[in-house]
C-alpha cells in the first residue's frame, strides 16, 4: 500500500498518511512514454486512460472535499476533537474517518434517544416518595450518558456522567456533602 509522509514546516514531526482503499490512482505527473516502440495507437490509448484516471481523482477529490466540509460544518468541534491535528487541523483525516468516528463514539444515540432520556432526567419528583427515588432517576440519565458519551474514545466526559455527582441542597451555613466535589 502507498503511503505519504507530510513533515511540517518546523521539522518536529512526520506524519505518515495513507489514502483510502477506493482512491483512484492517479499520477500528477505528464506522462512519459517510455516504450521505444511505441505506435501511435498505443500513445492514444495510454493518454485516454491517463485523462480518464486525473477526470475520476478530481471527481473523487472533489467529492471528498465537500463531503469533509459539510460534517465539519455540521457537526461541533467538540465531538470531532479528537481527530483534530495540533498543527494541521483536519487537513490528514478522511470524512470516512470522520463518519466512522461518529459512529463508533455517537453512533448508537438518535434525537429521540437524547429526548427521551431529558424527559427521564426532568421529570417531576413527588415528594412523598423516597429520595431514593429521586437519585435513581438522575443515575439513570448519568448511566445513559455515561454509554453513550464516547468517553472511551478519550474525549471530555458529558456533564451527565463521569464526574458528575447529586449534591443535597442545605440552608445550613457550613453544610458539606460528602458526594459534592
């Protein structure tokens, strides 16, 4: 497999990049037929493939190109972070390696998933029942949160889950819960 190695412009890193499988192969350079005996048909038909190979590379290129800044534009910066270069920004990622990341981290939440689990986590509390109620409640939605929120890829932790704790309000001045961070 082909492989490209991009070095930026301060010499501290290498990057190695490795086109998708289904990239057309394509080479910018002017063709040089090398074949010494080379007949006029044979230099005719290597110049329509060569012009056929560069028309579907800038199809591809092109498509490529829009698809990547249309998820880029679509989708906040926080949920693509991690794909994100220090130096290069999105320049070295695929929107294949953008949707995959999305699938694999977001993937398995649609908008009424999110709804249903706000609902869940809002709902009134009637007081005559037990706290307890209350804190299983907002441990599920912590719970929903915590699976869905793609923290196993490394990103920040959703305010509903990891790290997030019930913390009983008091009117007492020095009160202190053991749960509250």
């Amino acid at each position: 497999m082909t492989s490209y190695v991009a070095i930026d412009h301060f010499g501290t890193e290498t990057l190695t990049a490795i086109p998708p499988e289904e990239k057309p192969t394509y080479n910018s350079l002017k063709i040089i037929h090398q074949e010494l005996n080379a007949n006029a048909m044979t230099i005719a038909e290597t110049n329509r493939l060569f012009a056929a190979n560069e028309k579907q590379f800038l199809i591809f290129r092109g498509t490529e190109t829009a698809l990547k800044k249309q998820l880029l534009e679509a989708v906040s910066d926080t949920f693509t972070k991690t794909l994100k270069h220090k130096m290069y920004g999105y320049a070295q990622v695929t929107a294949r390696e953008i949707l995959a990341h999305l699938d694999a981290a977001y993937g398995t939440v649609d908008a009424d998933d999110i709804k249903d689990n706000e609902e869940r986590m809002n709902a009134t509390w009637n007081p005559s029942q037990p706290i307890e109620d209350l804190y299983n409640q907002v441990k599920d939605a912590q719970k929903f949160a915590a699976d869905h929120d793609g923290c196993r890829q490394g990103k920040t932790p959703n305010p509903h889950s990891e790290g997030s704790r019930i913390c009983e309000q008091s009117d007492e001045p020095n009160h202190q819960n053991a749960n509250c961070d």
